[in-house]
C-alpha cells in the first residue's frame, strides 16, 4: 500500500518476494511515503497492518486480522507472540529497537 497520491493503493503479493517489498521500500522514490504491509500468518491465521512511517524510522502495527488475545487475559493482545514473530524479519532488515504497547478497549 503505497501513498503516492493521498491515495492508498494496494497490492498482493507472496511472501516469497519479501526482499523485493523491503528494496520497494528502500528505494529512494518511496522514502517519503507512508507504506502499509498487509502481513498474515497462515498458519495460525492471524495477522495485521505494518505501517512504516516517513522517513522509515518509526513504523506500527495493529493485530487486525482475527488479533490473538493474551492467555491469561484475554480482553488484551498476545504482544510477547506478535513479537517473536514479527522481530526477526524486522530486525534482518534494520530494525533497532521497539516500543510495544496495548491500547485495550
């Protein structure tokens, strides 16, 4: 989902072709856009939005596909899974810290 325009266009395409989506990403015509990444799990089938910001320093992501909700708590998010999940990818392509937070209901 490139912001070009104002206007979200979004694309599909496998997992496969992640080092394709992260040089999209880098490239410099998209530095200063905001783009979104639809990621899911098939497996457990869960997933949600990664959004990195301007600039590529700051990004978020909200658990919007069917969220996994904590074991012990269950109206809050499971962080600690998205997490695990989620930091080794990020972190392969630079990531250097995070911040997590749950924003219950």
């Amino acid at each position: 989902m490139p912001d070009e325009d104002g206007d979200l266009d979004w694309y599909s395409t496998p997992s496969e072709a992640f080092a394709h989506v992260v040089a999209t990403l880098d490239s410099p015509e998209r530095h200063r856009q905001q783009v979104g990444i639809s990621i899911y799990h098939p497996e457990v089938e869960t997933g949600g939005l990664l959004l990195f910001f301007y600039g590529r320093t700051n990004i978020s992501f909200s658990p919007s596909i069917n969220r996994r909700s904590h074991p012990v708590a269950e109206e809050l998010t499971d962080l600690s899974w998205y997490l695990e999940q989620m930091l080794p990818p990020l972190f392969k392509i630079g990531l250097l810290g995070y911040q997590a937070q749950d924003m219950a209901d």
